[in-house]
C-alpha cells in the first residue's frame, strides 16, 4: 500500500477542501467532455460538508450528467441528524443538479444491501460478475481507522464476492447502529480514491496505519486499488 500512496497536508480545512473539489472537477472532466455518464461515490459524516460546499464553484452544464452513490449509510429514519444522505444533502442541492442523479441507500429499510446492489447492477449496466468501477471515491476515516462502514476486526473485511453488505453496530465508532456499506472488491476499483482526514487524533491513527504491516486492526492498510494510487488530503 505504501508504495501507492499520495498524502497532502494542508495548512486549514478550508485549503484542505478547495483542493478535493478542484481534484474532483480534473477527475470528472473527462468523460464529461466525451459526453458519457460519470459515476462517483462519497462518504457521510461532518467532514465532507466542507468539500460539498467548496464543489458549487466548480459546477459546471456537463455535471448535470454525474451520478452520485453513497459509499455507506446508517440505519437510522431518512430525516435523523444521523443519516449520511440527509446531511450531504443539504450541500448537494446547492449545486442545483438533478435530484433524480443522487442514489442513496435506504438503510432503514428491509433487504437494503440487496437492492442496493441491484441498483449499482442496473445503473452501471453489469453482468453477475462484473464490478462497478466508480470514476471517483471520496472517503474517511475514523479515530478507530475505519473507512466506510467497515471497522477494525469486522468480517466484513474479509468479503471478495459481494458488492454491498449490512453490518451489526460498531463497537469501536458512534452511532452504536448497524450500517451498509460497499466493500473492499468494490472500493479497490475506483479510478481515483481521495481521503479527507482532519483532527489531530485522525492524524496520529493515519500515520499508525500507514507505518505498520497491513492489519485488519487498521482497515484502511487493506486497501488495494488496482487503478490508482491512495490521495490523502489531511489537515489538522
């Protein structure tokens, strides 16, 4: 892992989030440009609102042909201060973009990995053993090294055949709820794969993980994209 990685360290947040949105604009543009369907993913949590925000001076008439997926969602009602989607997407219509473009997952409700899964099957247009391939995946990373929604320890780690899977509540992260989220085969084959971390303590556990032998104790020393190298973007 180490020898595919890129960190960037940012003097503030707000330095830390014009620089993603302008690497999400360079990393859209293009397929856009040729006229195709791009397709991203993108992380919950408060980080993220930054970046959110910072991407409306980007936008451009061609975005309106971006497909937006989420990476993970907590099992919470569609309106709790908890759920991924609800919070981004008080950003996300700002970029006046067709509602009909955000896919989120609904987590709260029954079988939601499998018909999430169906749904990436149906807009990626893929047989059974294909993968979707996101053009670009935006992610986190907890003070417990997890990303996504897959923690230090879990099973979870382990899956190589499914695209998406419920998993129990962490012990490790708050909110204690069970989650869906999209798996390692999944996330190692995004063409282009961005952390932001911020917070000293996120800081400390990045440098652990990047240090150490890759462990299921630090999931994100886990990954293996197999197009493109890591981009950390950090800042305390």
């Amino acid at each position: 892992m180490r020898e595919r990685v890129e960190v960037c360290r940012f003097e503030d947040r707000d330095a830390l989030f014009q620089s993603a949105a302008g690497r999400f604009a360079d990393a859209v543009a293009p397929k856009l440009e040729r006229g195709e369907i791009c397709r991203v993913a993108v992380s919950g949590g408060s980080l993220p609102d930054g970046w959110f925000a910072a991407l409306k001076r980007f936008v451009t008439p061609a975005w309106r042909r971006i497909e937006w997926f989420w990476v993970d969602e907590r099992c919470v009602a569609p309106d709790s201060p908890d759920n991924n989607f609800a919070r981004a997407w008080r950003y996300l219509r700002l970029l006046e973009l067709p509602a009909a473009n955000f896919y989120r997952i609904a987590a709260g409700e029954p079988l939601a990995a499998e018909r999430y899964a169906r749904l990436l099957a149906q807009r990626f247009e893929l047989t059974e053993n294909a993968v979707p391939v996101f053009d670009f995946i935006q992610l986190g990373m907890g003070p417990d090294g997890h990303f996504a929604s897959l923690f230090p320890g879990s099973p979870a780690l382990e899956e190589d055949t499914a695209w998406v899977l419920q998993v129990p509540p962490p012990v490790t992260a708050l909110p204690a709820v069970a989650r869906v989220t999209l798996t390692l085969p999944v996330l190692n084959r995004g063409a282009r794969l961005l952390f932001l971390i911020a917070g000293a303590e996120k800081l400390r556990k990045l440098e652990e993980t990047l240090s150490l032998e890759p462990s299921p104790a630090r999931p994100v020393s886990l990954l293996r994209p197999e197009h493109a190298a890591i981009e950390f973007l950090t800042a305390l």
